[in-house]
C-alpha cells in the first residue's frame, strides 16, 4: 500500500513539559469521564520508558496558527508493577501476554480533536510510536478500551490489533473491557503509511 501523500507534523515532547500539553488538549474531549491531570502523567511515567507524541495541524482558517490535534502517551509494562491499576491490567493480561524475557509496550492515553478526526493524525502518532518502539527493544505493544467506543475498535482494526481478551461486563456490555495486542519487528514498518516530519521540543 502507497504511503499517504499528507506530511504530518509530530512533536516528541520531554516529561514536564509533555505533560502540561496533555492535560491542555485534554480539555478538547468531551467523551472522557475524567481528564488527567500534568501530575498524574508526570507520576505514572517518570521511572519508565516513554514516549509522548502530539500532532499539530494548522488551522483551515488562520494558516499561521499551528495547534496540537491529537495526542499519544505509551510507556512501558512490567511483569511486577506496584501500581495498583498498572498491576492489575498485568494481572488480566497474563495468559494473553508473555512478560517473561520481553519488553511489552502499553498504549495508555491518546485521542484525536473531534474536528479533526479522519485525517490520518492517530495513525501517524501510532506509527511513529511504533517505529520508536521497535528502536528501543519492545516486542508487543497492547491497548485496553471499552466495547462501547466503537469508533476506536475499528482504528486499532485497521491499525491490525488483533483482541486478545474479552472481559465482559454483566451488568452492561458496552462497559465490557475490550483488549488488543500487536507484535513488533521489521515488518510493522514496512505497513507504514505516514510521512511524518517528527520535531523534539526539549523544554
């Protein structure tokens, strides 16, 4: 498959700084219960590998205004983690996911601007994530959503992640926790379609 036409600006963003963006574009989704807070990122990630990526785009309107548009936090699982939510996805995930002599990425936060959807941005962050990961040793990386966010199922459908886990919800199913994996290597980026013009901020 051609590589897309679009070259898409990526900024790869240090903690701190990288932090703040997220709990800024943050307020741009309406669809999450709770936004997180530059903290809680800074916390989760500072003795991990990670990495955060934003997608900026100009706006229709005002070409000189360049705003981010969408967004991806990935950091790396353990086998142990004395986090209580990072160890019980480890939990849910044994059986599905083998730990042991592996490096497995988690894709933790991102999401795409409604007005901006459709465009390919998510796709680009997933690739350059991936790109990156491979770089630095990772063997799988894995996605936790709901049943209800359709919409998200079918980009990691497209993005060829394939369920490993269906954890049903009694009560309601479209609560139900839908787990996804993808394998790593050589040919993830010959699936590449983005051009992507990736820029540092170090601040």
């Amino acid at each position: 498959m051609p590589k897309m036409n679009v070259p898409y600006q990526i900024e790869r963003y240090s903690l701190e700084q990288g932090a703040l963006e997220i709990q800024y574009i943050e307020e741009f989704f309406s669809e999450f219960p709770r936004r997180k807070t530059a903290s809680e990122i800074i916390e989760r990630l500072q003795d991990r590998e990670h990495e955060i990526l934003l997608a900026i785009a100009m706006q229709q309107d005002d070409p000189m205004n360049r705003v981010p548009v969408s967004f991806k936090v990935v950091h790396e699982l353990r086998a142990c983690e004395s986090d209580k939510k990072l160890a019980d996805l480890v939990s849910k995930l044994t059986g599905h996911v083998v730990f042991e002599g592996r490096k497995i990425l988690y894709q933790w936060i991102g999401g795409t601007r409604s007005d901006w959807r459709g465009q390919g941005h998510f796709r680009a962050l997933t690739e350059e994530h991936e790109s990156w990961a491979i770089k630095n040793g990772f063997d799988e990386v894995v996605v936790k959503t709901k049943n209800k966010f359709y919409k998200m199922r079918a980009t990691l459908d497209h993005l060829k992640f394939a369920v490993i886990k269906f954890d049903r919800n009694n009560d309601d199913n479209l609560e139900s926790k839908v787990y996804f994996s993808k394998k790593l290597g050589q040919h993830v980026v010959d699936l590449h379609r983005s051009q992507r013009n990736v820029v540092a901020i170090r601040r």
